[in-house]
C-alpha cells in the first residue's frame, strides 16, 4: 500500500482540471466552486445497495431437475 489515498481523493476542478483538497469549496486556482458531493451519502447508498444484495439472496440457484425416478441407471457392468 504505497499510494497516498489523499491523492485519490482530491477534487478535481471541473473548470481547470486543478486537483482540489477534497475540503475545498472553491478551486484554489480559479475559484471555480468544487462540487461537494456528500460523501456519506452516497456511502449510504452504496451500503445500502451492499446490504440489499446481501439481505436479499439471489433465487437460490436454478433448481436441478429431479431425476427421473423411473429411469434407473443401467447397471455398471
Ligand atoms: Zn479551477
């Protein structure tokens, strides 16, 4: 784990392209306002959508067809 996550997480300028501290309102280089996405909010959704996925189980797999009860497999010989 070598990479700073600060770098990951700096807001990009949607005017200048200038990387942001992710706290920065404005952009530091042209004062362009920097969207302030609600971080937890969208944690929540994706929570939620986890918990979701994992509350609800997939249909619990294609249910095998029952074997065919009066077809006995031919005896190994
Ligand atoms: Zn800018």
């Amino acid at each position: 784990m070598c990479f700073r996550p600060a770098e990951v997480a700096m807001k990009k300028c949607p005017e200048c392209g200038t990387p942001n501290k992710p706290i920065a309102n404005e952009c530091a280089k042209c004062g362009a306002p920097l969207e302030n996405k609600k971080m937890d909010f969208d944690a929540d959704q994706a929570s939620l959508d986890a918990a979701n996925t994992f509350a609800a189980p997939k249909a619990p797999g294609a249910p095998k067809p029952p074997v065919k009860p009066g077809a006995p497999k031919p005896p190994m010989a």
